[in-house]
C-alpha cells in the first residue's frame, strides 16, 4: 500500500469500529463525519494529501526497504546526517501545516517504532520473541502508514502510592490472565490524544514502575487497533464548537481529543506484545533503545515551527495597532525571537553532533535535545501571556464572522480598523490572537505543552541526574589546585 492519501485514510477510519464515549454519546461507528471529529481528520487527512503532491514526494517519502513502494520518511532508519536532515524537513512540512498545534501527528510515534524496531539485541535480552514481534509491527505500520496513538501513565487517584496500590490496585490497566494466545488487560491508563481518530494504540510502559513482584503485571509494551474488542475511550469535551475557521481558526482545525482508554477484558495476542514483565527493563524502554531521542527531536522540530508562528502572530498584532515602538514591546518581542534562535540553535547542535547509537541508528546528541524538553514546556506559557498582555483589551470584545454581514457590519468597519487593516481584516487578526491565547482551546495547549512530556519538576530531577557533570567539577577542583 504505501503512504496513503487522505482518502484512504478517512475510509479506514470510518469502517472501524471503536468504541467512543463523548459528552453523553456512545459511538462505534461513523467517527470522521462526528462534529467533535469531522474538522480535526479533515486536518489529518491534507497531511496524509502532502506526501502525495509531486514538489513534496522526496522530502514526505522513501522507498521501502522491503516493498519498494514509497513510505512515509518518519519511518526512515536515519544512517547519516543528511537521513537525519530529510526526517526533520519531512516533520517541519507537517508541523507548519498545523503551526505546530497537533502534538500526535503520525511522525512522532512513528520515530519512536523505528528506534524500537532497530533496537532488536534489547528486546531479545527479555525474549527473542519480542523483537521479532517489534520488527514486525514495525514493518506493518509503515507499509499500512498507519496513524497511531499511544497511552502511558495511570489514572490520578493517589499518587502518593504506585499504580498496584491505587484503589486495591484495580483501577490502572493491568495484566489479570494469561492463555495459550496472549495476555488480557484489565483498567485504565491516561491519556491517548487522538485515540478516536487512530488507527491503532501503543500501550507502552509507565516509567515510574517499582522493581517488585506487585509492578509486574503493570509492566508492558503492546500494540492494538483502537476498535478492539473491550477497548473504549472516555473523551473530554470537545473544543471545536462548530464555528467556522473566521471565528476559530485553531479550533475549528487542530482540536485533537484527548482520552481515558479503558480496558475491559482486551485481549492482546502474543505476537502484539513487546514486553511483559520485567519492570526495570520498562523502566528503561524509552532510554536504552534511543526512542526518546528520536521523539524529542520529532517534537523540537514541532515546537520551533510552533515558536515561529507565534512570533509572526505577535508581530502582526503590534504593527496592525501601531505598538510597536514602545521599549516594553520590543523587549517581549525580543523574548520570542531568543526563544525561536534557541530552539534552534538546540536542534543544530543535536544533529550537527549526533552520531550511531549501539543499534548502528544515526542519532542526534541527546543533551541539546533533552535540555530542549525540559527549557520549552515552561517558556511556551510565556507567548499566550504576551499575546495577552499586547491585545490588551482589543481581545475582549470581538464579533463573529456572522457581523460581517450584518447589521453591524459598518461599526466593525469604522470602529474596528487597525493602523493597516480595514475592521473586517483586524476582526480576523484578533480573533486568531484570541483562539492562541483565550479560548478553551489556548488553555489545553498551554497545559498539553507543559506536561508533554511529564512533571517539569519530575524531569528537571532527571535531567539532574543523567547529566554527566564530573568534567565541569574537575576543571573547578583543578583551578582550586593552580599556584600561578
């Protein structure tokens, strides 16, 4: 099959048949013509259309190394700089088609199947089983190009206590019995974006389990289609409110649902399974096989993209009303253009620096990248705030698209002009301002960006504690000992 177009991507979604519960509603069919759904895998399927238009084909795909049919690059195991380069200018294509605003487009996952699938002699070390099953599964994502999600964490009830003690241990998904065939889960786990909308579900380990016999049937890694039997996902609310792309031009685009999965008696064959048991080997899934690495770099590229968007969106608001001048406003401009140099200044030195890990996978320094994830999930509060701070009180009293044609139309065109633009053009500006830094959507992208890849403090501790430092206390320890 190849990289899919759009179309084939909504007709598989819509012949699933998962089991969706939202705002009151059970769904288990018809999910991409839903009005919590239909505009999102609208959006997913023009990225599926961009590996398919003739300017982009050498930069979305790559020949297969097994069909031969051209694939989606996000597959690519990276052998040299210049792989490393294609994989980023591929996601960068994705990433401006969204401004940087969907988190789980299907190159993130997909970068962390490919440093699976590579890393064989890791898997093998549990059972040789598993990375043939990760090989294979693999392989069938990418020649299928299938969109996948994945959950991790469990549920909050007391995490003062680890996942086997919440509630008797009955609430966090967990294996309860084995057969012939494969494993059956029981439970909950947080928190699958996109899970609706999927194609398949990568439950993958939690990285705060205990090495005891209790974490053992919480220690897993396995993959199944989100329409599987006992599977459902329980979704917020949705944020898109049916509103046109003029009134909310993210919303009415990019609002991917999140949701709880729980597992009611799901079976998972054998050959789905990556791992079972083995806590510390969990714990350690992401690290020793350089998945993080890869995903980190998918998300860099992702959040530069999104860093320059807000920089052409605050700097269109201040020249529009004619702010600009001030001293206080350059010196929050100045803010974003160090962050925008930052990041990628941060992605430069991970892939000029990066080299073959143990697997023989060409990949990026690890320390740009990983202080990268820890610095950006706290400064990104920092642009809504001066979007905020420079609309002022511009974005507190905004019409509809509706009033463009109504019998308000010549108060929006007097009174609502801008230095240069006409009131219709200014209303339009504003309310892109206002669906970035106001709305129910701009909230669940400042909480998503900050707990993307978990507690800040929970990993300001780890960065702390895998930085090697001793070069730096030995260069201290050798000026104490200088008598010239």
């Amino acid at each position: 099959m190849g990289a899919r177009t759009g179309k084939e991507y909504l007709e598989r979604l819509a012949a699933s048949k998962p089991t969706v519960r939202i705002q009151g509603e059970s769904l288990n069919e018809a999910i991409p013509s839903h009005p919590a759904f239909r505009n999102v895998t609208q959006t997913y399927a023009k990225l599926y259309d961009l590996q398919h238009e003739s300017q982009l084909r050498d930069v979305m795909t790559y020949e297969s190394p097994t069909s031969g049919e051209r694939v989606g690059t996000s597959f690519m195991v990276p052998r040299t700089h210049e792989d490393l380069a294609k994989r980023r200018n591929m996601m960068r294509t994705w990433a401006n088609h969204s401004n940087g605003m969907l988190g789980r487009t299907g190159d993130y996952l997909n970068s962390a199947l490919m440093a699976l699938s590579e890393a064989r002699d890791w898997f093998a070390q549990a059972d040789p089983a598993y990375a043939d099953n990760m090989r294979r599964y693999y392989e069938m994502v990418r020649e299928q190009d299938l969109l996948t999600t994945h959950t991790l964490i469990p549920p909050q009830v007391n995490r003062s206590v680890s996942g086997s003690q919440q509630a008797q241990g009955s609430v966090s998904a967990r294996i309860v019995r084995e057969d012939d065939n494969g494993v059956v889960i029981n439970g909950a786990r947080m928190l699958a974006t996109i899970g609706p909308i999927a194609d398949e579900l990568l439950v993958f380990p939690s990285t705060v389990l205990r090495g005891t016999p209790d974490d053992a049937p919480y220690s897993y890694a396995f993959a199944i289609p989100c329409d599987a039997p006992g599977l459902r996902f329980l979704c917020r609310q949705s944020l898109d409110h049916g509103r046109s792309h003029f009134d909310e031009p993210l919303s009415s685009r990019f609002e991917e649902m999140d949701a709880v999965v729980i597992f009611d008696d799901v079976h998972v064959p054998y050959e789905r399974c990556f791992m079972l048991g083995n806590p510390e080997l969990c714990n350690s899934f992401y690290a020793d096989t350089s998945a993080v690495v890869h995903m980190t770099h998918q998300v860099a590229t992702r959040t530069t993209a999104k860093t320059e968007f807000m920089l052409g969106l605050i700097s269109l608001l201040t020249d529009a009303i004619g702010i600009e001048q001030f001293q206080h406003v350059q010196e929050n401009i100045a803010e974003v253009i160090i962050a925008l140099e930052t990041a990628r200044a941060m992605m430069r030195a991970a892939e000029a620096d990066a080299s073959p890990n143990q697997f023989g996978v060409m990949t990026p320094k690890w320390e740009p990248l990983n202080a990268c994830r820890n610095w950006y999930p706290k400064l990104y509060q920092r642009f809504p705030a001066i979007l905020r701070k420079l609309g002022a009180s511009g974005l507190m009293a905004l019409p509809t698209e509706a009033d463009l044609t109504g019998p308000s139309a010549g108060d929006i065109e007097t009174y609502l002009q801008a230095k240069n633009l006409d009131g219709p053009e200014r209303l339009k500006l504003f309310r892109l301002a206002w669906d970035t830094a106001l709305s129910d959507f701009a909230g669940r992208q400042e909480l998503y960006e900050y707990y993307f890849f978990g507690d800040p403090v929970r990993m300001a501790g780890a960065l702390v504690g895998s930085y090697d430092r001793e070069p730096y206390r030995e260069r201290v320890r050798q000026f104490l000992d200088r008598r010239d």
